[in-house]
C-alpha cells in the first residue's frame, strides 16, 4: 500500500510541474521562444556536429570487434583499477574526448551486446561518462568564464575527479567480481580474436553501417530534445519567483560552509542546466577560487540536463538509474573539493612558470644565437633540400 501511494504522489506532482511548465509557456510565449531557439543553437552548432559523428563510429567499431581488440590490450590496467575488463577503456577514452553522454552510451551499448556484465556495466557508467576537452576549454573557460587560462586546471580537475570515482567503484559489488583472464601475449592475442569476430560476423560492411547512423540519429535527436526542454525549463525559473525562494532557503548553508550566496541562483540553474549556470556564475562578483569550485562541481555532476540525456542512451540496457546518479553526485563534490585544494597550488605553479618563461625568453632575445639562428636553421634546410635534388638526379641518371 506504502508503494501504491508512493507512485500515485510522485505522478500527482510530475503533473503538476508539467501544468506548472505549460502555464509559463502561455504566459512568456516571447521568452520561452527566445529559449528555445538557444537550444536549438547549442544542439546544431555543437552538440550534433562534435557527438554524432563519434556515435557512428564508435558503433561500427564495436560491432567489427576493435573494441574487444582494445579490450584485451587494456586489460591488465582497467582490471586491476578500475575492475572492469579490458573494453571498458573504450568507453572511458571516448567519454574523456568527446564528452557527454558519449561514455554513457558506449557503456551501454558493451552491456547490450553482451560484452560485460551488468555489475561491470555499472562500475562503468559511473566514470566513463565525462565532460569533454571542447566544452571545458573552449565554452566554459574561454568562452562563458573568458579565461582561457584556466581551462587546464578545470580539465585536470575533472580527469582527476572521474579516476577517483572509477576507483571508489570498482569495490561496487566486489564480492560478485568474475575472474579476470590473464593474457601472456597481449598483442598475438588481441589480433587472433579480431580475426576470430571479423570472421564470424555474417553482417556486410554497408548494413551495418546503416544501423549505426539510424540508432546514432535516433540518440542524438533525443538529446537535443532535452536540451531545448530544459533550456525553457531554466528560462520559466529565471521568470518566477521560485529562483529567489531557493536563494533564501539556501543562503543560510552557504553562510555556514563560507560561500557567496549570489552563488545560489546559479548554482540551481547550473543544477538544472549546466550552460546557464555556468553562464550566470562568471558574471557574479566572487572569489576566482569559490567559481572554479561550483563550476567543477556543475562539470563533473552534468546538471539534470545531461543526467536526463544519459538516462535516453543508458534505458535500453539494465544499468541502475539511481546508482549511476549518486555516481554523478560524488564525482561533483570531489570535484568541488578537489578545486578548492588544487588551485591555490596551480596558482603558484603557474605564476612560477611565467616569470621562468619570461627570464628564458629574455635571455633568448638578448642572445645572439636567437638574432642569427634563424637565419642559420633556414641555410642548413635549403643546403638539405639541394643535396636531396642532386642525390636523386644521379640516381635518375
């Protein structure tokens, strides 16, 4: 009965906030347009040109076997860490350079095709699925926070963040671990099986690529689906009155851990999408150190956008939604508290590499070599490139 009343209450109020939602978009047609049309933008422009492509062809490397191949090259690392198989370095690679929910994706495509476990599958998720290099230092650092500088210290962040999630996963159900095994030639090895895979798979090159451009096509048109929602989403919010509430049920916990409350309202929109509050926390007059530390905490956590976006790739498989959540969360606090440690320690490294960098190209510009060298270097390239034509006229002849 507890059960029954459970469910009716949480669909009492997912009506409720559907109502809520469809009353502000009658009432700011204008603003919710404007939204939507970002959206679109930030789908098209980025999310569709730098993840689909990625889609297609990490769906034909799996189904032609390189992943297995990578599999078990990758082994004797990802078993003892992270203890997944040797596949699962793939997901994590291609999490790490392309970024959302491409991990995820991968991670579930391994577990629906029966190549790991559902316990494995669950470590996985947990830290393949990542922000990647583009978004960190070309939108966030360089473009919402204009500092471009700091990009290296938010990617290291996050990498670090992601490794210490994998590992605090891996004692995930470790009881249930299978035995692992242990290849004495990795290489002869991992060839044999991509032949054996090669061999057995009866599909032709061209069905298979279509299949991975119909089911890349259908993920990528749904997330773009939850961009737009949710960018309206964050917009209604900024409308109403509901940001201000928040800020002041909040305030006095920030007062407490020592945060700038103007940090709260974009921390929620950043909770619900992680532009928008990426976006509102550059322009808030804090401390660089609390802004790097809330924009770590957004990156690594993904915002409720992305999460919603990875529940699109991860449902067709039996991955755990709520684990793979508080998965999310802990890798946004360490993140949190891993920028609040590190940077003061950036700082110094980074104010000592400038001032180094700047005696060493004094002393470069100051000396002779570096006024003649050039000069010198272009001589030696050009005496090369006649020897070379001289060399093979003789041969010709």
């Amino acid at each position: 009965m507890k059960n029954k009343h459970f469910i009716s209450s949480s669909k009492l109020i997912t009506i409720l906030i559907i109502i809520l939602v469809t009353a502000g978009i009658l009432i700011f047609p204008q603003e919710v347009l404007t939204s939507s049309k970002k959206g679109i933008q930030l789908w098209f422009n980025t999310l569709f040109p730098s993840l689909f492509p990625f889609m297609v062809a990490t769906y034909l490397l799996i189904e032609l076997g390189v992943v297995h191949f990578i599999g078990i090259i990758f082994e004797p690392v990802m078993g003892p860490i992270f203890n997944v198989p040797g596949e699962g370095a793939f997901p994590w690679i291609m999490g790490l350079i392309s970024g959302y929910p491409m991990g995820a994706k991968i991670s579930s495509d391994l577990r629906s095709k029966g190549k790991i476990s559902q316990i494995e599958a669950q470590r996985l998720v947990s830290f393949t699925n990542n922000s990647g290099p583009l978004f960190i230092l070309g939108a966030v650092s360089a473009g919402m926070l204009s500092k471009p500088e700091i990009g290296v210290f938010l990617l290291i962040v996050h990498y670090l963040s992601s490794l210490t999630v994998g590992i605090l996963f891996s004692f995930y159900k470790r009881e249930k671990s299978i035995k692992r095994k242990k290849y004495k030639n990795i290489i002869k090895k991992s060839l044999n099986q991509l032949l054996i895979i090669q061999k057995t798979n009866s599909k032709k090159i061209g069905l298979i690529l279509k299949e991975s451009i119909l089911n890349s096509m259908e993920t990528i048109v749904q997330i773009g689906g939850f961009v737009i929602v949710f960018s309206v989403i964050s917009q209604l919010l900024e409308l109403s009155s509901l940001l201000n509430l928040s800020t002041k049920l909040l305030k006095p916990f920030f007062n407490t851990i020592g945060l700038n409350p103007n940090l709260i309202s974009s921390l929620v929109l950043g909770i619900i999408e992680i532009t928008n509050g990426i976006s509102r926390i550059s322009l808030n007059s804090s401390t660089i150190c609390q802004e790097l530390a809330l924009v770590s905490f957004l990156i690594a956590f993904g915002g409720i956008s992305v999460l919603m976006q990875t529940i699109t790739v991860i449902s067709s498989s039996d991955i755990n939604i709520l684990v793979y959540s508080y998965s999310k969360l802990i890798q946004g606090l360490i993140a949190f508290i891993y920028s609040i440690l590190l940077y003061p320690q950036f700082v110094k490294i980074t104010s000592y590499s400038q001032s180094v960098f700047k005696t060493v190209s004094d002393s470069f510009t100051n000396n002779l070599w570096f006024k003649i060298g050039p000069y010198f270097c272009a001589s030696i390239c050009i005496l090369f490139i006649i020897i070379n034509i001289n060399i093979f006229q003789s041969n010709k002849n």
